[in-house]
C-alpha cells in the first residue's frame, strides 16, 4: 500500500469523498486510501471473475456484483473495494455508508504486486470479521492461480490453491472453471 495517496480523516469524510470522486478510495485505521489503476490483466481478469461467478448463480438466491461494489467491516471500521463479490439473501448495508454492504459471503481478489501481502493479511482480517463471509479467493494472473479460502468452523480456515481444474465453492453451491478467469488473457499480446 506504500505510494498510494492517503488521507486521514473520519468516516463521515471517508463516504463523502468516495461518492463524489472519481477514483475509488477504501478507509482503513482512519486513513482514505487512492485505489491505484489497474494493468489490462488484472481488470479482464477481475471481469472474468464477475462473468464467471453471475453465470453460475444464475437462478439461484445470490448475487454477483462487480468490482464497484464496496463492502464494509463495522467491527473494523474500514471500507474495502474487492475486484468481485457475492452476496446470498437480501443484501445488508452499512449503517453509515448505505452504498456498503456488510454481509458478502464471497469476496475475490485479483492480486497486483503492490497489494498482494494487504490481501492476504490485513485486508483478510478484516474480512474474517464479517460473519456471512464464508469464502475469500485470491487470484493470481502472472502464474494463473488460485488461492481459496473456505470457513470451515468458528476461527478455522481451510486453504487449498489450485492451478487447473475448477474452485469448488460449497457454500454457493457452483464451481468456479479457472479455464474461465483467463478467458482472452493471450490476446492482450503482452
């Protein structure tokens, strides 16, 4: 997270920034932080996933929602924008930022050098406080893995990475084809 514009300031500020700008920001530990631009892969990686995830919920009780969709932690007090998410039941919404929701069951991350280690440690804490969140999946477009973390019981996680195949996603009942997530990488000639 280090070069990227911060801001302390309180949340009310935090809500009112984000919505009237055009660069997305998250809030952590009082900071705003400038979400930085993204390469080519990483977004048709992250609008794969979201493609991915809405075919297979098709018909079913849950939601797929792109990466614009912030989701909040009110035990941690911070906002976070995830490359994809998927909420089960009626969406609930942060008390002070009626465009969070607070209650994803699935939250996916498209990783980048820069934010990889937040993603899989800060960011994953905050996460964790949220109890409809069952399911975190980490995607690495560089070497085309996948890392899954899937609530197994109060505090315990289990973690398995996949580099072909398919991610079985239990708690949604789907499976998410990685063949899926690289759809059109190759044709980005870099």
């Amino acid at each position: 997270m280090e070069g990227r514009d911060r801001r302390r300031m309180s949340v009310d500020d935090y809500v009112a920034l984000d919505r009237a700008s055009e660069v997305r920001w998250e809030y952590v530990n009082g900071e705003a932080l400038a979400m930085a631009g993204a390469s080519p892969e990483h977004n048709l990686v992250a609008a794969n996933v979201a493609g991915a995830l809405r075919d297979a919920l098709r018909g079913r009780p849950c939601l797929a929602m792109s990466e614009g969709q912030k989701v909040a932690t009110p035990r941690t007090g911070a906002y976070h924008h995830p490359d994809a998410m998927v909420v089960c039941g009626a969406p609930r919404y942060d008390e002070r930022d009626e465009y969070a929701i607070v209650s994803p069951t699935l939250l996916v991350e498209v990783l980048s050098p820069t934010t990889a280690d937040y993603d899989r440690g800060g960011k994953l804490i905050h996460y964790r406080t949220l109890e409809s969140f069952t399911d975190y999946v980490l995607v690495t477009v560089e070497d085309r893995t996948v890392e899954h973390h899937h609530r197994i019981g109060p505090g315990k996680w289990l973690v398995t990475e996949h580099s072909e195949g398919a991610v079985e996603l239990e708690t949604l009942g789907i499976t998410l084809p990685l063949a899926a997530l690289w759809t059109d990488l190759d044709r980005l000639g870099r």
